[in-house]
C-alpha cells in the first residue's frame, strides 16, 4: 500500500493584472523579481502603477 507523500512547503501560483491600464500605451514599464531562499516574486509596472 503506498501513501502519498504531502510537500507542505508548496503553494498555489497566482497573477494579478489590473484591467484599467493598456501597457500599449505606457511610456515606461519597470520590471523587479525578488528571489529568495524560500518564494520569488516579480512585478510589472507600468508608469508608475
């Protein structure tokens, strides 16, 4: 009989995309990622938002 094995340090993935800002039409988009030891996260912005 074998039993599955649960990985607690897993989580679910999501994105956010705000549907009020056309990134076409920016003047400036700025890109960050935060890797770390445990969970990276990344972020878009475009001109300033």
């Amino acid at each position: 009989m074998s039993e599955e094995k649960k990985e607690y340090w897993r989580w679910p993935e999501y994105r956010w995309v705000n549907p009020d800002i056309d990134w076409t039409k920016g003047k400036v988009i700025t890109a960050g990622v935060d890797v770390g030891s445990v969970s990276s996260k990344a972020a878009i912005l475009v001109d300033g938002e």
